[in-house]
C-alpha cells in the first residue's frame, strides 16, 4: 500500500505542465481534513519538502496555507530563513508565513 508520501510524490511528478503549484498546495491543505489521521502525514511530508532541498516541494509547502509548517516561531524562523537564503524568490512567502504567524499568535 501506498503511503501518503509516495501519494504527494506521484502527484507532484506527474502533475501537468502548466499546472500552477498552488493547486497542488491547495490540494494537500484539503486533503488534510478527509484523512482519518487529521492530516498528520500530509503535514510531516510538507515540513520535510521544507526542510529538503527540490525547489518546487519547497514551493508547494510555502503556498499551503491551513496550519502552520513548524510548532513554534523559532522553529518556523529558521526554515524560513534557510529557504529564503538559498531560494530569494521565496522571501515574499517566508515573510507571509511568519507575518500570519505573528497576527495569530501575539
């Protein structure tokens, strides 16, 4: 059987060209809900492709948007800024993340 990261893998490999990333982020945040494990696999695959090193999984995990990718602030800083470090591109959604972080959490 198939685990859900091999699910998230398969999607993201085959997915169709013009695809936009957030559709999948989209996909995976919804997915969450309908899983009997309340979307704890989904979200330990999102923070690995955030801590890995495949720019598109890197993407994906920034754009999902229903919980927060790391327990704590600390934690989600310094991710944050490792990704923003080696991807630039990336500063915008980092800054998000941690902005929505601080309105709902201070």
């Amino acid at each position: 059987m198939p685990t859900i990261s091999d699910i998230m893998d398969f999607l993201v490999d085959n997915r169709a060209p013009d695809l936009k990333l957030k559709v999948l982020a989209d996909l995976f945040d919804r997915l969450a809900w309908v899983l009997n494990d309340d979307g704890e696999g989904i979200y330990t695959v999102r923070r690995a492709w955030l801590c890995g090193a495949d720019p598109v999984r890197v993407e994906i995990s920034l754009l999902m948007s229903e919980t927060f990718p790391m327990a704590n602030r600390r934690d989600l800083e310094k991710c944050l800024t490792r990704v923003a470090g080696t991807w630039p591109r990336f500063k915008s959604l980092c800054d998000d993340i941690l902005s929505r972080w601080d309105k709902q959490f201070r």
